[in-house]
C-alpha cells in the first residue's frame, strides 16, 4: 500500500514559478515538484550544524560583516537581501510618497525605458494617490 501525501496550496510570484519551470524541467520535475524540493533543501540547509542562523542575523542587522560569513550563511544572507527587496519594490507607490510630499511634477521609466512625466494642479498637491494627474510621455533619447 503506498502511503499518500497531503498538498497545500500556496501562491509564489510568477518569477520563482518560471524558475521552478526551467529548473524542473531539466530534472524531470513538475514545477510543484521543484518548488517542493527547493523548500526541502532549503529546510535542510537551515538546519545543518555548519549554518549559524544567529551569525545571519547579525549580518541582517548590520553587526556583522557580511565577508566573516561562510559560503552557505552568505547564500541564506543573500536570498533574506533578495526578499527583502521584493518586498519593499512591490510595496513601493512614490505617486502617493511625492504628493504627500507637496510635488507638483515627478518624472518615472516605464518598462520599456519611455519616461512619463506626472504633473498635478497645486490644488491636486497633497490629495490621495487616486487623483488624476496629467501625464505626458516622451521617448528615451
């Protein structure tokens, strides 16, 4: 009798998804497969003897250098780095940052590299980030 296993579902961001993809494909995995098998390791690596979680988190709290670390605390020091920054891009609205600010005019790139110049009447300054603002776009020169 085989024994069977329970899933959860859990949401990844569609990057780590592709990822999981390219990477189990070339294993012969499914992309869940992939995804599973990199949370195994990960388990595994936080809880091998060499690995000094305390050391990570003095690094993470800038009381430690990063290059008195060995390769596999640096490696778990990097992937809390990378999230971090996740988290912060994808929390990030300087539309909302700038009118609180009382700018009037800001400027952003868009993906393709045009950039969009925002501008708000000086009654529009201060109001919330779902005011309209007229937008105009040039092309990158």
């Amino acid at each position: 009798m085989m024994a069977t296993t329970s899933t959860t579902p859990t949401r990844f961001d569609a990057a780590l998804f592709e990822s999981a993809q390219a990477a189990g494909a070339r294993s012969h995995r499914s992309a869940a497969q992939q995804l599973a098998h990199w949370a195994r390791l990960g388990r595994e690596l936080e809880a091998a003897s060499g690995l000094s979680p305390r050391d990570i988190d003095r690094v993470l709290a800038g009381q430690l250098s990063f290059d008195d670390l060995g390769d596999r605390e640096q490696a778990a020091v990097r992937t809390a780095w990378r999230e971090g920054i996740d988290a912060d891009f994808t929390s990030l609205d300087l539309r909302a940052r700038f009118e609180a600010q009382g700018r009037t005019r800001w400027s952003e790139a868009d993906e393709q590299g045009n950039v969009t110049v925002h501008e708000t009447s000086d009654s529009e300054a201060g109001a919330p980030a779902a005011s309209t603002a007229a937008a105009r776009k040039r092309r990158p020169r």
